[in-house]
C-alpha cells in the first residue's frame, strides 16, 4: 500500500480512539477528494449518520470559486443543517488530514455559521 495512506490511515485511527460523537455532541468527519470535500456530522453511539453536506450539492457546485472557497461553503452549510436540527456544538474529526487549507477551511466555515467546537 501507498506509504501516505498508510500514514493517514495511522493517524486516522490515533484521533478515532479519542474522538467519538454522541446524539447531543456529534462528530463532524470531513472527507476531501482530489476535486470534492465532503462534511458529516456523525452519532456513533448509534452509528448514524444526522445529516450532510458536501462540495457536489448543486448550489455550492455552481458556484465558480476555488476548492478552500467552497470548502468555507460547505462548513458554512453543514452549520446551517445542524443548527436547524437543534445541535450547537460538535467534535471536530479531522480524518487524519492536516489542519491545514480546505480542512481548515470547513471549520472556519462551520465556526462562523454558529458551531461550536
């Protein structure tokens, strides 16, 4: 296997043993792709997924803007969609990613809309 994923995939584990999301303070996941980036916010006490959001949704791929520009938009959306289900704060995963660009990007987006992490 590819020397990077395998990496991430180490890291990704080290950050599962201590980040877990329950229904009141669910687990926001982020998945970026080469073209796309993709949100969730996670109860895995129950292991369900509450809602998502992601860069394909059609108002936000219309947009012509760059990936970390449409990172924000998706942080800024998966807020809205919690924020409308009731949750103010989640635990941020970063999927052993760094915190660094788009992944930034989605929190910042997610913390300006009003989500708490």
């Amino acid at each position: 296997m590819n020397n990077k994923i395998n990496a991430r995939q180490k890291i990704r584990y080290r950050i599962r043993k201590r980040v877990s999301g329950t229904g009141s303070l669910p687990r926001l996941s982020v998945f970026r792709s080469n073209t796309d980036i993709y949100a969730q916010l996670i109860d895995d006490d129950n292991a369900v997924t509450i809602t998502a959001a992601s860069s394909r949704q059609k108002d936000i791929a219309a947009q012509k803007a760059p990936k970390t520009t449409k990172s924000k938009m998706v942080g800024e959306a998966i807020a809205k969609k919690a924020i409308e289900l009731g949750i103010k704060k989640v635990v941020f995963d970063r999927s052993g990613y760094l915190y660094h660009g788009r992944v930034k990007a989605v929190a910042e987006g997610a913390r300006e809309a009003g989500l708490e992490f």
